[in-house]
C-alpha cells in the first residue's frame, strides 16, 4: 500500500452504515478537516454495511496506568452504545478478543516493561497485535501529529491511524465503523482473488489432463469435440483418446462417468490414462475391460457409480475393427455411397463396475476402403428437440448427421456443426457433458 501524504487530521466519513471515505486534503465541500490518512480507497463493491443487529464491541490495548488515555463513550450508526473491553498488556488482549470483538485500538507507546519504545518497537508491537487478530480490524493510535509513524502503521496492516490528543466520540465511532468496513472490503477481496486464482490454477491443471492423440506414422485423420456439463469446467465425467500401437493399429475409445462433478472428472481421467496405458501394454477387447473395471472398482468412491465404455480396434490396413461396447451407444459410420448408419450393438455388454464378473464380447467390423467413423457420449443424444419432452436420441442424431454430411461438412466442422444444432435443438446449453470423436480414411 502506498504510503500516504501528510494530513492534519484523521477523519473517516461514513454515514448511515456505509463507508464513505473522504481522500481531499480540504475534504468534502471544501472541509478542512482532511481526509483518512494511510489508507487507499476501499471497492465500494465489496463493501458490506455494518449489520444493524449487532452491537459494535471495541477492545482498546494500551498500558497507561494512569489511565489518562481517556477513551469516551460512542454510539454506532444505529444510536447503541459501542461496548468498549481495555486490555493492559498482549496477554490479556489475548485473553478478550473473543469472536464479538469488531475493532481493536492499540497504543503503540504499548512497550515490554522496562523498555522505551521507538518506532521499531511500535511496529514490532502492532505486527504482533495483527497476527494475533488476523480477521479483526485495527486502529493505530500515535502520538499527536506524528503522521510518519501512523503511516508506517497503515502500511504493516492496520487500518488507519488516529493521534491521541483526538478521541473525541464523534470521530472515533466514525474510524471503529469505518475501519471494520475496510476489514470487511479487504477479506472480500482477498477471497475474490484467491478464488480467481483457484479457478486459474484448475484451468491449467484439466487443460493439462485432456488427451492429446498419438497418431504419428497414421494415414487416419482425427478430430475431436468436448463440452463439460459443469458450469465454468474444462473437465467432465466423459473422457476420450486415440493412439497408435507398434503394430500399426490403432486404438480408440470414449467413455462416460455417472454424474457431473469434479470427482466423476477425475475418475474419468483415471479410467483413460488405465485405458492408454493397458493398450501400450498390449491389451485389448475383454481382458482391457476387465482390468478397466478393476481398476474402477478400486478408485471409486461408492459401489454405485459406472462407467460405460466404447472401444475401437482399427486394423493397419485400415478396412477393419474390433468394436467392444460396454453400456455405451454404438458408434456412427458413414461410407461414400451409403448412408450414415450405426455399427452393430447386439452384443453390447454392461457398463464397468455393474457386475463383477462381467465379460464383454469384441465384434469385427468390416469398414471399407474410405469411411467416417464417429463416436460420442450420450449427451449429444439425450437433449431435447422442442417438441414437448422429446429427446434427440440416435435416431435422431442419424438423420441430423446425414442432413450435415450431404452439405459437405467433415472433420472439426462436422462436429462442430452437430453440437451447434444438439444445443439449439435442446433450446440452450445441454445438462449432460458431450464429447464427440471422429476418425476419417481416405481411399
């Protein structure tokens, strides 16, 4: 905080409540009773009112023991006396600062017995006051016109500066309000960026956690499309990924977590480095799935939670799959000369972590020289369409990506083009996450 000018008084404003500080040196309407020094303009945004329900409380720490400090009686904005406790020591602050305390008022002439003080001392005090009462507002009380030491004060952490020869009860009720006020802005604030920063540092982490495909030495093109149902997430329960094996075949898969939250998105997270990891390793169809719901089992955090699976084994030539469906719909297929169709999903198994001992047949599928293969989560399926309660479904999805694929469109336009309309269709922003995966071989 910068350290402020010189003033002749310390005066705070704050009317009905709010707090209104005043930084002119001639104040408001020419006023020459000055401005608060050592303190900066609080947001006003996050400025909350003192609640009018509860009595203001002042502990006043200072070790005069001819009490000459003479502290007067107050009254808040609401007209009730300020209940006023006064410590003698830091040990017997300690002791009084209870939870209803609002404001402290330190001397800082406060010393250890025997010792002068200086400024040094002052502010060693005050640092100590302030760590013993980090969410408490703080007055400094200086020596008359001693601003420098005032200033100083502010910069450590209180919250202004008052000098003894003026604690008349007009402008020391005025500073213990505003003063809370500025306590109250100042937490605000600090909450607000620290969120801010939270948010930020999430963003990095799940940008960090979504797949980046290992396609090298591939003729397949890919493209990919994900939108979380979580408000403000990079991150869902649905996950997805594609790589490319020794042998040449490659590997894709998508996969959906029940429910929304921050814990299905790490699940799922979980579920697709398992996923990568087990295919390098050399696994695939069944025994993938096994060792998938294992590890399911294992890193859930109730016995009710599942994944469904779709698996997709391309073969280096290009013109064949295996296809392993878990609970998952069946992926989309599009070849020139036919129209757009589902793969076959008779044998469809259940989702992980349903029945412990599952098993989950692998399918071949013939795919031709040239073909789009698309696959997806139920979310691009299950919104609305605006007729009533009427959902898309995959019937509805077929006919819609038939519709955008004689218009030409392909690859990231295609998907995009088929979220764009799911979302209209739906009438807004869909509840469930989508992801969307597409693979295209070119004769």
């Amino acid at each position: 905080m910068p350290v402020p000018v010189p003033r002749q008084r310390a005066i705070p404003a704050v009317e009905s409540g709010q707090a209104q500080a005043v930084f002119s040196p001639g104040g408001p309407s020419g006023d020459t009773t000055g401005g608060l020094a050592g303190t900066a303009p609080a947001p006003r945004a996050a400025t909350t009112p003192v609640d009018s329900t509860t009595n203001l409380t002042l502990l006043v720490i200072e070790d005069d023991p001819a009490g000459a400090l003479g502290v007067p009686e107050m009254l808040d904005a609401a007209g009730r006396p300020i209940r006023i406790r006064t410590a003698r020591n830091l040990t017997e602050a300690e002791r009084l600062l209870t939870h209803d305390v609002h404001c402290i008022l330190l001397d800082l002439a406060l010393a250890a017995p025997g010792r002068a003080t200086d400024v040094a001392d002052e502010l060693a005090t005050l640092k100590h006051v302030l760590e013993l009462a980090p969410r408490h507002a703080v007055l400094a009380l200086t020596a008359s016109g001693d601003t420098e030491t005032g200033a100083e004060a502010v910069r450590v952490g209180a919250q202004d500066y008052l000098f003894r020869d003026e604690l008349d009860s007009r402008l020391l009720s005025r500073a213990i309000r505003y003063a809370v006020e500025r306590k109250r802005s100042d937490k605000a604030e600090r909450r607000l960026t620290e969120s801010r920063l939270r948010a930020q540092e999430n963003a990095r982490l799940e940008r960090g956690l979504l797949p980046t495909p290992l396609l090298e030495g591939s003729s397949l093109r890919f493209a990919a499309r994900y939108r979380p149902g979580r408000s403000r997430a990079l991150l869902g329960g649905d996950f997805y990924d594609t790589v490319r094996t020794a042998d040449g075949t490659v590997h894709a898969m998508i996969g959906d977590v029940c429910g929304h939250g921050p814990d299905e998105a790490a699940l799922g997270v979980e579920l697709r480095i398992a996923w990568r990891a087990l295919t390098f390793a050399g696994l695939c169809g069944d025994e993938l799935l096994s060792t998938l719901q294992q590890v399911l089992e294992h890193e859930r955090e109730s016995d009710e939670i599942f994944a469904t699976l779709c698996t997709v084994d391309i073969a280096p030539d290009g013109r064949r799959a295996g296809l392993c469906l878990a609970g998952h719909p069946s992926p989309l297929i599009a070849r020139p000369g036919r129209p757009a169709e589902l793969l076959p999903y008779e044998n469809n198994g259940p989702a992980l972590g349903l029945l412990p001992n599952a098993r989950w047949p692998r399918m071949q599928v013939e795919l031709g020289a040239a073909w789009s293969l698309m696959l997806y989560t139920d979310g691009l399926i299950e919104g609305h369409t605006g007729v009533g309660n009427e959902r898309l479904g995959q019937d509805g999805m077929v006919d819609m990506v038939r519709r955008q694929l004689a218009q030409g469109l392909e690859g990231e336009e295609l998907l995009r083009a088929a979220v764009s309309e799911v979302r209209e269709l739906n009438g807004g922003e869909l509840a469930d996450d989508v992801a969307v995966l597409l693979l295209d071989r070119k004769p």
